[in-house]
C-alpha cells in the first residue's frame, strides 16, 4: 500500500490544483519588476509601495502616496492595539530614495493610510509636507512631529462642477484635493467612520481610533517649465459611489488623465465604480492599487483582499477601457513617457 499511497499524493495533488485553478478567479495582467513602456523617453516614474502607497517622480520631483508597510492582523484591527512597526517601516521605506519628495498623500485617515505616514516623513521623506484632511491631521496633532508640516483640505476639495485649490510644491508640482467618499467595508457598513476635532497629544491606539474624516482624491499635476501640465496623475485611497471623487469636467476637458490609480478593493459596495471613472477621467493608463490583502505582513503578501471579487472588477474595467493597465505586485516599478 506504502506505493499505491506514494503515486495517489501527486495525483490528488494535482486534482487539488486542478480544482483550485478552476475556481480560481482568472485575474488580468498582474505583473512585477520594471514595466518600462517609456521608450528611452522622458519618463514618469511610478513604484508601488502596496496598499495605498506609491512614489511617483519626474526628474528630481517627487509625491509619495501614503504607504502602509505595518499591516497588522484582522485580528488585531479588530480586538487589540495597533501600533507602527518602525523596522519594517524604515526596511520597506529604505529602499527607495524619497529624501527630497515634496509632499505625502493621504486620502483619509484610516490606519491603513495613515498610520505609517508619521515615520516614513520624519525618518525617510523629512522635507516634504504632509496633504492630507483635517481629521487626519487632528489625529497627527502634537505627538507625532508634523504639525508644522501639514496643510488641510477642507474646503479647498474640487467637484465635477468646479475646480478646488491647486496646492503648489515647488516649481513642478501641483495637488487638487477632489470631494470624495469612503465606501463601505462590507454589507453597507463603513468601519471607523467619524472625524477627528481636535488635536490628539498621543497617537491612536486602535484602528477604531484612526477615523476616515472626509474622503478625497486627488488630482497631481507634474509642470514643466512654463508651467503647462506635462503629466496629469488621478489618485484615489478609497472606492466612492461617482459622482463623488470625480475630477473637475473643465480640467478634465483641457487636459485627459494620463494615468488613473483606481481601488478595487469593495469596488461592489458602490455602483458604477470603476466606469464612472474611466466616464470622467478619460485616462490614457489605469493601474490598480490597494488591491491586496493586507491584513498580512507585507513580506508574505500573495492574495486579493477579503471580499472583493478581483476579476469582476478587472472584467468591468476591461469593458469600459481598451488602454493598457496593470495590477501590480508591491515593488513593482512603471515607467512611463511623459506627454504620450
Ligand atoms: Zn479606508
């Protein structure tokens, strides 16, 4: 029996496999390593950091989208205290060079945008400012260093209808905070929702305690010389029911999305996400971020995020939007031409 035993592993092995890959969601072009379409070009640069973390540069201009490297358990977001892991942080964060990025991100205040944030400006991006909703800086208040380094959204967010405040950072680089919303989590219920009024002296203990305040996108121009828009970046952190999100109709009008940064993760809380965006945006590109699970650690991380069904997304995308795009593995790097 000891052969007959031998040669029935490999073949429920294989059943297995074969059962699994027939059940297997069939997902679009996930890649890794350098995806280079620049053709020796001037070229934008984008790395994925996972979550909602990328670095995006062009030259020597830098944005970093706030990354979360930390990733504690679901069970820990649920039940116990959370706290940054500075030695991942500083390991992840360390190999990429963001030394003189002009600004960090953050499109609303859960921890899984951030809660990393603070190390990441203080120990590896120390001259950039920090973009971000009030709530999230309130929760950054007096302990974390960055008071004088945050500017607030509220009240300067565009709509489709109109534009909002250009924030400028340096001679290159412009950000739009656009009015968005947060999509639930699951069965309509959003998870830490609430903001933030006044200045915390200590930092949040718990994922309840990192609350979303009032969701944006936004819209990230990189200039050249003369001021014109040379490269035009829509990044968002959180899926939204359209027409929430949207860039300004007018700005989209003068000058198309060259690359839209789209979240599947509980894309089918809400209707009509992602082709109201590819509607409104018109982007040349698409990549998809915050796609995976991150309630591992960021070294294991193999599989699509609890409860979205990934290839529907990507089915619907593909319906709506016959340009190139990509779901990236953390690490990945594009590069892409500027001004075609
Ligand atoms: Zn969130």
């Amino acid at each position: 029996m000891p052969t007959l035993r031998a040669g029935l592993r490999p073949a429920l092995v294989l059943a297995g496999a074969l059962v699994a890959a027939a059940c297997a969601p069939q997902l679009g072009p996930g890649v890794q390593g350098t995806i280079d379409v620049s053709n020796g070009r001037p070229a934008l640069e984008l790395t994925y950091l996972g979550s909602g973390g990328w670095i995006m540069s062009a030259g020597a201009e830098q944005v970093v989208a706030g990354p979360l490297f930390t990733n504690p358990s679901f069970l820990r977001t649920g039940l116990m205290a959370i706290e940054p892991d500075t030695i991942l942080i500083d390991r992840y964060m360390g190999q990429h060079d963001v030394s003189d990025a002009r600004v960090i991100l953050v499109g609303h205040g859960h921890y899984d945008h951030a809660m990393d944030v603070p190390r990441v400006a203080q120990r590896h991006a120390p001259e950039a400012r920090v973009l971000a909703n009030r709530t999230t800086a309130n929760l950054y208040g007096t302990w974390s260093g960055l008071a004088e380094r945050m500017d607030v959204t509220n009240g300067h967010e565009g709509t489709v209808q109109r534009a909002g405040r250009w924030f400028t950072y340096g001679p290159r680089i412009r950000v739009m905070p656009l009015r968005s919303r947060h999509a639930p989590h699951f069965d309509g219920l959003t998870l830490y929702q609430g903001t933030a009024d006044i200045p915390r002296t200590s930092a949040p203990r718990s994922a309840g305690e990192w609350l979303d305040g009032e969701t944006i996108a936004f819209l990230i121009d990189f200039l050249d010389g003369q001021g014109a828009v040379e490269y035009r970046i829509y990044y968002q952190d959180a899926v939204v029911a359209a027409p929430w999100g949207f860039a300004p109709d007018d700005l989209i009008a003068e000058h198309p999305v060259d690359l839209a940064i789209l979240v599947p993760a509980t894309f089918d809380q809400v209707d009509w996400h992602p082709e109201a965006f590819v509607e409104n945006l018109r982007p040349h590109r698409v990549l998809l971020g915050h796609w995976e699970n991150f309630f591992v650690p960021i070294y294991e991380q193999t599989k699509a995020v609890m409860l979205t069904d990934l290839s529907h997304f990507e089915r619907r995308l593909t319906r709506v939007f016959d340009g190139e795009w990509w779901r990236p593995e953390i690490g990945t790097v594009f590069r892409f031409p500027i001004g075609g």
